[in-house]
C-alpha cells in the first residue's frame, strides 16, 4: 500500500512538472539541481562582500552576517515559486549587476534602506509589464537571430566569467593588453591549476557522456581542493585586507569551526520610499529607470539562452510559461528590496544544471531546498572553491555557443548586430549592454539598409530607451 502511494505521488509530481513529457527523469532533475545550486552558492558569499563593503549616504553599512542570511533565504524562495509556477530549471539569486550598481551608484546618494526601496519600485514595475502583457510583446518583438545572438553572447560571458574567477585570465593593468593569462603570461597558482585540472576532468566526462558529469567533477575536484589546501596551505587571496598571492578566491577550502549558524533576518523589511525625496524626482527616475532597463533585458537574455540551451524555446525563441516566467520573475526584484539582499533575478549559472540534463521546476525544487539549507550552513556552501565552481561555468559557456550554427552570417543587416550582441556582453561584463548594442545596431542597419517595413514599433522603442540608457551618465549630470 505505501509502495502504491509512493508511486502515486510519484506519478502526480511528473505529471505536474511534465518531467518525462521533456525527456528527463527525477535523477536528472536531481542532479541538475544540485549541481546548479553548488555553481550558484557563490551568491551568498559574494553578495555580502559586495553590499556590506559599501557604507550609505549616512555612513552605515550592511552587515556581512545578515545579508549573507537573507541573499540565501530570497534565492530558496524566489527559486523554488519559479520552480512551481514556471515549471523551469532557471536558479534565482540576487543579480550581481544590480548590486554592484546599488553599492558602487546609488549608495553615495541614498541610504541602504531607501535603495532598496528603489529596487521595490523597479520590481513593481517589471510586475506591471508582465502582468499587462507588454514585457511579451517585447519578448516577441525581437527577431530570432537576435535571440540566437543572446543565447551565445550569454555562453561566452559566463565562460568570461569563469576564467576570470579563477584566475586564468587576470588584468594586465595595462591600456594594451588589458587582460592576459594567468600571472604574467603563466599560470602560476595553485588554485588555478585546480580550475584547470577540474575543466579537463569534467571535460572528459562530459566528451564521454558519463552521466552526472558535471556533478561528478565538482565533487572530484572539490575533495582534490580540500587535500591541496591541507597540504600547502594557501589560506584567503586577501588576509586582513593585504594581497595573499596564490591564495584562494572567494573561499577555502577546508573545514573551520563548526558547520552550522544560526540566521539573523533583522534586513527583512528594512526598506523605506524616501529615496525620491532625497535624490529629487528626476533622479530618481532616472535610477530607476536604469533597474528597470538592468532587470528586464537581463532576465530576458538569460531565460532565452538558458530555455533555448534546454531545448525547450521554439522556432520563434518562447517556452512554456512564459507570462508566469516573466511575472515571477519581477516578483524576484520586489523580494530582493524587501529583504535587503537587492534584486532576485534568473542566474545564468542555471546553464550548468541544464548541462547535468534538468529540464523542469522540480530542479529548481532541489535548488532552492539547498540554499534554504544553506541559510543555517554557511559555512558548508563555502566548502567548494569559486576556482572548482568556475570550472563549469566554461563548460556550460562551450555547450552554449554551439548554437552560433544558426545564425545566418551572409546578411550583414544580421551580422554586425549579432556579433556586436555576442561580443559585447563578454566585453563590458553585462548581458543588458550586449542586448543593447544589438537592439540600436538592428534598428539603424535595417532602417539605413531599405529594411526599415521589417522593424517591429517595439523594436524601435526598446532601441530608444536603450540609447537613453547608455547615455544616462550624461543625462544625470545634466539633472543635477
């Protein structure tokens, strides 16, 4: 009887998730999770580090304890609603654009509670948009090729990301070259050779179609860490402030203390609406405008070459649920202002689970479960190094950018927005730049090229909101 029961529920929860209908199975959906929350558990060390390193218009800073606390409590809500509601693999964490710019932008002007209620403002918004139906239209909107160009740009990008934070490609310092490999042309540390002995391991799993592939190598290469940290004892990058050559990134790996703390929410509806009043309205607009334009077109980006890397988006570039994806999505940003923890948006380091073959919001089930785990296990989730995690965002980068297949490169009408689309979001570390450049390149070569009957009045829009979006440092200082 319990076996019927078992089976039973079983049963409903495949139906519900439509998991065997996307070809995929509980172990897959497991393990895509899984291995999307170790690529993501980074968030809740470096979210901190970004928000509570920055003091407010009134001197007070963020505490590290309790934005790490909320960062993990926001991403195993926020990922387990998408989860259910959207019936997508797609992880939700605070979005590392949006902080950076809250902390470096908008913390010189305002306190930290009314930044986030500006963050609230934006996610109220992006709601509106879904809920409307206007955010879909602009989804439609772009063509094909576009969102074919999204999806690679965003592969190269996250593979950036991953050799960068591990150390293989590092700053020159220099205007030519501004990046080079490693230190002074070698790779010369012990923790980047861990990156690189964990891509040719996973590497080799994933060209042998070993399943659990990328899980296997994070584990692997995570115990290979542990016992390189035992023996040659590298501690921190930075010990009390100073430069630790050879040290490791954002965590060590090795077992300190005790495993488990206790959270402290005090951040929960720590946000107030007086940043207008402060900042004036028109610069207030103007920074929300900036979230708003920062939220919309990266989660845009990011769903679409994350849906289209699951096979799940068709010919035109839509997926399953894509109004409730979009909604919820904007409900992430409000989340993320309420809790002090800045915006909740989709995390491109999903990709990896999708590697490891999720295709349903039962990953997402798994994902988030683990980072509400991880609200009382901080220090576990710091166990994997960023150099391991790092590891596999290059291989997911280089499952992605298989796409680039479909793009026509014989219209240049095509060409030069696409590769603009693909180029820039690895080149200025933004997906929203990348759209951007790709959205005014299209518009002004089409309409230049006798093509101008083929742009969608959105299009033309969006493409004017993003010239104003690049040029807002200009505009800011004109509004005082």
């Amino acid at each position: 009887m319990a076996s019927e029961n078992a089976s039973s529920v079983k049963s409903k929860i495949d139906r519900f998730f439509e998991v065997t209908k996307r070809g995929s199975s509980f172990g897959a959906e497991i393990r895509g999770g899984l291995v999307t929350f170790v690529t993501m558990a980074y968030i809740v060390v470096l979210n901190p580090i970004i928000l509570s390193g920055h003091p407010d218009i009134a001197g007070k800073a963020l505490d590290f304890a309790q934005v790490s606390a909320v960062t993990a409590l926001t991403a195993g809500v926020m990922t387990i609603l998408f989860g259910v509601v959207a019936r997508l693999p797609f992880g939700f964490a605070a979005g590392l654009g949006i902080n950076s710019f809250l902390a470096v932008s908008v913390v010189g002007q305002v306190t930290w509670s009314e930044a986030m209620g500006l963050v609230v403002i934006n996610g109220v918004i992006i709601v509106l948009l879904a809920v409307t139906g206007l955010r879909r239209m602009i989804f439609d909107a772009v063509p094909v090729q576009l969102k074919v160009a999204i999806s690679v740009g965003i592969g190269l990008f996250i593979a950036f990301i991953g050799f960068v934070n591990a150390g293989f490609v590092t700053s020159t310092g220099l205007g030519s070259p501004p990046v080079g490999l490693g230190k002074d042309g070698s790779i010369t540390t012990v923790p980047t050779i861990m990156f690189v002995i964990a891509l040719l391991l996973t590497g080799i799993l994933v060209a042998r179609k070993v399943r659990g592939a990328l899980l296997i190598g994070l584990v692997v290469s995570t115990v290979l860490a542990i016992i390189a940290e035992a023996i040659f004892k590298l501690g921190p990058a930075f010990v009390d402030g100073k430069p630790n050559p050879g040290g490791w990134g954002l965590t060590v790996p090795e077992f300190t203390g005790s495993l488990v703390s206790l959270p402290d929410f005090s951040l929960i509806g720590a946000f107030s609406f007086g940043g207008f009043e402060r900042l004036g309205i028109l610069a207030g607009i103007m920074v929300v405008f900036t979230l708003v334009f920062s939220n919309f077109f990266d989660a845009m980006g990011t769903m679409t070459g994350l849906s289209k890397e699951a096979g799940l988006a068709d010919e035109k570039g839509n997926f399953p649920r894509l109004k409730s994806a979009l909604v919820v999505e904007g409900v992430g940003a409000i989340a993320g202002g309420v809790t002090s923890g800045s915006s909740n948006t989709v995390f491109v380091e999903s990709g990896a689970g999708i590697g490891e073959g999720a295709r349903t919001g039962l990953a997402n089930v798994v994902t988030g479960l683990l980072f509400l785990l991880a609200v009382f296990f901080t220090p576990l989730t710091q166990l994997v190094p960023s150099e391991v995690a790092s590891a596999m965002l290059v291989i997911v980068g280089a499952m992605m950018i298989s796409q680039i297949k479909e793009i026509d490169w014989t219209e240049y009408t095509v060409a030069l927005p696409v590769f603009l689309t693909i180029t820039v979001m690895p080149m200025t570390y933004s997906i929203a730049n990348g759209i951007g450049v790709g959205f005014v390149s299209w518009v002004v070569l089409h309409a230049l090229a006798g093509k101008i009957r083929t742009i969608s009045p959105l299009l033309w829009i969006v493409a004017a909101g993003f010239v104003v979006f690049f040029a807002r440092g200009p505009i800011e200082a004109l509004i005082g």
